[in-house]
C-alpha cells in the first residue's frame, strides 16, 4: 500500500516511517512533487491536520494523511498549543519558541503539559481523524540533542528523560505522534 505523508519536515518524516510496518511504502510531498507549504491557517490541531490531508488528496488524488501537533502547557491555559510552531513568531524557529516558553513559565511552579497530535486520513471514500497524547511537564532548561522542536524541554510522565534523550524508538512507542500513528496503522 503507498500512502502519502503530508509533510515537508524530514524529521517527522523519519520517526514516522520507522513507525510504519514494512508493507506500507510511505511516500513525502516532495516525493510527489508537491513543493507547497500548505497553509495551516485553521484554529484547531485537527483542522489544521485535515486542511493539509485534503489538501493532497484534492490536488494530487493520493491517498494521504496529515498531522499537526501542538503542546498544550497547563500554566499558559493550552498555550502555544496549534501556534506552536509560530510560538515566537512566523519564523518557526525551534530555539526561539523554547527561549519563549521557559522565559514564561520562569515563574510558574506547575509545569505540566501534554503534546497532542491529530491525524487525518483522507481517501476518496473516508475521512478519519485519530488522536494521540502524551502528558508530561517542562523542564527548566533543554537536555539532549536528539528530537526536533519542543522536544529537549519535554519530559514525558515515568521518564527521567526529555524526550531529545531519548532513542527515537523509545520516543516513538510512547510519544503523541507514535499514539496517534498506532491508531492509524490498526484502522489500516
């Protein structure tokens, strides 16, 4: 079966594939020629994660599904949550949104949090929506040099690790995205 990821971003692109079985051949939007930077310009996760699923499936006819992903922090009511790419500005970048997030939690003793992220799964006949979390809090500074964005002040409930310690396998059976793509595969 050949499914179409809708993502530019190689990092993603990687911990999801390893998350896939084998008889999945899972193609990028740059593996179908689709250079676009879908906007994300809904004002929820799973509107943004349908916007860019339906999105490949309009223009290009593919099979395809979507993500987005946000952390919600408890002391910043939900925050940045679906801005959180764009948390310090359009720039999306990771170093400046963290800088962001931990000069406004400085203060703040609760530091729980959770990533949620939502899949949409487009064909001509369906759409399906599949959700995955995982709680945690934020750390006071950024520990490891593995992962991408959010993932060097995360640390997920039961782990004395941010999740940019942790081996990308290891990441990928307990983290929001991997959740998110369990359910997906068994809807497969």
């Amino acid at each position: 079966m050949k499914l179409v990821f809708a993502t530019h971003n190689k990092n993603k692109f990687r911990e999801v594939k390893e998350l896939v079985p084998q008889n999945v051949e899972l193609i990028s939007l740059t593996d179908i020629g689709c250079f676009d930077e879908i906007p994300e310009t809904e004002s929820t996760i799973e509107g943004n994660a349908q916007l860019k699923a339906r999105y490949v499936l309009t223009n290009y006819g593919l099979n395809c599904f979507a993500d987005d992903t946000g952390l919600e922090v408890s002391a910043l009511g939900g925050a940045p949550g679906v801005y959180s790419a764009r948390y310090a500005g359009p720039d999306n970048n990771p170093e400046a949104n963290i800088a962001k997030l931990l000069l406004e939690l400085q203060n703040s003793k609760d530091r729980s949090a959770q990533f949620k992220t939502v899949i949409a799964f487009c064909t001509p006949e369906k759409e399906k929506l599949f959700t995955g979390i995982c709680r945690g809090q934020i750390l006071h500074k950024p520990i490891g040099d593995k992962g991408f964005g959010y993932d060097p002040v995360f640390q997920p409930e039961g782990y004395d690790l941010s999740f940019a310690e942790m081996d990308p396998s290891e990441k990928g059976r307990i983290s929001h995205r991997g959740k998110a793509i369990k359910l997906l595969i068994d809807h497969l």
